[in-house]
C-alpha cells in the first residue's frame, strides 16, 4: 500500500497537488485515479444495525450519515458498489422511486 502522505490528488486544470487525503478509518477502499475513502466496516456496521440488506431509503441514509458521522457520497458509493446492489428507494429528490 502507498503511504498516505505520497498519495495526493490533481486540482482539476492546475496540475498542481490537491490537499493531503483525508485519514484513514477501518477498512478503506481505494480507487484507481480519483481518490475515494470510504470506511466500508463502519458503513457496513450502520446497514446491519438498521437492517438494510437490498435497500434503503433517503431518510435512512441521512439518518446513518448523521449518526455515524458518514458523508452522504460514502453511502451512495457503498450501494453503488456492493454485490449485490443496494437500491436507493423513495429518494428525497425523486430520483429514485
């Protein structure tokens, strides 16, 4: 693994180094290019407590994002990524029905 303090990202158009990545938290994705940090134990944790298997809801997700102190793009990527899918259900926003 890369150490962390070599591991930076481009400002877009710059080509100059970005902020440092944020630390690191349990048991971390890394993703090719773009830097993505996602703590998939505690993600992982949250859905069993709240009893999400195939699904979740909106509220449920920001409900987890603020209990557990988990940015909102982390859950999303967690369902995105997860075998099988995990499907975002009655979206706020009506994205997704």
């Amino acid at each position: 693994m890369v150490p962390v303090a070599v591991v930076r990202s481009l400002r877009p158009g710059s080509g100059r180094p970005g902020p440092p990545p944020p630390p690191l938290r349990g048991n971390t994705i890394f993703l090719k290019g773009n830097l993505i940090f996602m703590d998939k134990e505690l993600i992982e944790k949250a859905f069993e407590e709240f009893g999400i298997t195939t699904e979740i809801r909106c509220e449920e997700a920001f409900a987890i994002c603020e209990k557990y102190d988990i940015p909102k793009m982390d859950i999303a990527r967690y369902c995105n990524r997860h075998d099988p899918k995990i499907k975002i259900r009655a979206c706020q926003l009506g994205c997704f029905k």
